[in-house]
C-alpha cells in the first residue's frame, strides 16, 4: 500500500495497526487486516434491491447506516473460517467488519453534508493505547458480545469521540472473534445440555403438540386445528429461548 492510500485511510489504519500489535499478530497477518480494513472504500459493496419504478437493481451500501446484521455476517465468516483454520480468510472478513464499526463511530451529517469534512478531521488524530487495550481486556468472545457492541455504537460528531470509540469497539471484536480459547468445562456443559434438551425433549413435545392437533382435527372435523398445527409446533420449538442462545455461543465455539 502506497503512501497516498495510508494517508487517505489514515484513521482506519492506524486502528488496524495498533490492534495488530497489541494482539501479536504477525506481519503478514497484519497486512492482510489493513487490506482489508480499507477493503469497502476501494471496491463498495453492492446490495440489491427492488422497487417499482427501477425493478431489481444494485445500490451502495451506506457505510455509516449499514445494516447491523450484514456485519454480523461478516463476524461470523471470520469466525468460522478461524474455527476451520482458514486464518487469512478469517483476517480479511474480520478487517471488512471492522471498516463498517468504525464508519458507524462517525456522524456523516444531515445527507452526508459532514461527511468528508469529518474523516478529515478525524485524520488528524493519532489512536492511542488506552481504547486499544480497553477495549481487549474488557472482550468476551461470544456472538453476544458483538452484537451488544454493535448496539451501543453510536454516530459521534467530535472526531476524538469518534475515533475513541471505533478504536474501543473494533479492539473488543477483534479480540472476541480472534480467541481461540475454549469456553469453561461449565459452559460447556450448560451449551450441550440445552442442546440435548432440545433434541430429546423440546423436540417431541413439539411433535406431539401438532401431531395431537391433526388428530383432532380429523375426529371433529375442526379444519382450522390441522391448519395451525405446524405453527403450533413451530411456537414450541422457538419458545426454548435458552436453546437457541446457547447454541450460538456452541457454534461460535466449533461445540455444536
């Protein structure tokens, strides 16, 4: 990467750079997360849409408006390409997450009217350690986590607020996504008894649920009762809410 494009990308690479070092990455490991931090600015991600007057067509995504959940998706590859070994994969999936947490840190302004004026500013700040190692010590590495740190980025207008906060939250997935630390015997055990319920238990009540619906729709003649029956077994399986949380984390963890 040239002198021009670290200039340009300043902010987004001296995040990646200081989460580098304090994660003890290697430097070639480091240069793929700063590809891939600026990533979305040299090829913008098309997102495809449909409206009446236009048909299908592809937009750009916004990066400081995106959605949470096409980050998410990108944790998640990160995730599991690590899980697999795949650690350059899982590098440059985390990088392009990482691009969109920091836009979010910034407040573009009423119809981006601030936006460029605001990345500049923010340019001549340098990221310091505290938000760096702050934001490390204080990860937990859950889908959870990330989730709750997506939720609580908010647009900041001053650029050290702004910066502050990108650099906190972008060290607090990094670290949540990159710890190949198994979870407690305990944790474990609570992730595969909730799925052995599951399995063994939530499973055949639904079963019953909509197979005791059928029948007595066939013995009354009742139509509506076979018609509800799969949403009724559908309701029983969504109902164990500790089944599907703790799921997630088995997946995050390569338990499940």
């Amino acid at each position: 990467m040239d002198a021009w494009d670290r200039m340009k990308w300043r902010s987004h690479i001296d995040i990646a750079e200081a989460i580098a070092a304090e994660l003890c990455l290697t430097a070639e490991t480091e240069e793929i997360l700063i590809r891939a931090v600026v990533e979305p600015d040299r090829h913008p991600e098309k997102l495809i849409r449909f409206s009446r007057e236009r048909g299908v067509h592809a937009i750009r995504m916004r990066h400081h408006s995106p959605e949470r959940r096409r980050i998410m998706r990108l944790v998640w590859k990160a995730r599991l390409a690590l899980l697999e070994g795949r650690n350059e994969d899982a590098i440059w999936c985390l990088g392009k997450a990482l691009h969109y947490v920091q836009d979010l840190s910034v407040d573009p302004g009423l119809f981006y009217s601030k936006h460029d004026a605001r990345e500049k500013e923010i340019g001549h700040y340098r990221t310091t350690e505290l938000p760096v190692r702050t934001g490390i010590e204080s990860s937990i590495s859950s889908p959870h986590f990330v989730e709750e740190c997506l939720d609580r980025l908010k647009p900041k207008k001053r650029p050290a607020a702004a910066l502050y906060q990108a650099t906190l939250y972008s060290s607090s997935i990094a670290a949540a996504v990159l710890d190949e630390r198994p979870p407690s015997p305990s944790a474990q055990r609570r992730m595969l008894r909730a799925i052995h319920r599951h399995a063994w238990l939530v499973t055949p009540l639904a079963f019953i649920a909509a197979s005791g619906l059928v029948i007595a729709s066939l013995l009354t003649g009742a139509q509506w009762m076979a018609v509800t029956a799969p949403l009724i077994g559908y309701l029983v399986l969504w109902a164990d809410r500790p089944y599907h949380h703790l799921k997630r984390e088995a997946r995050w963890h390569g338990l499940a």
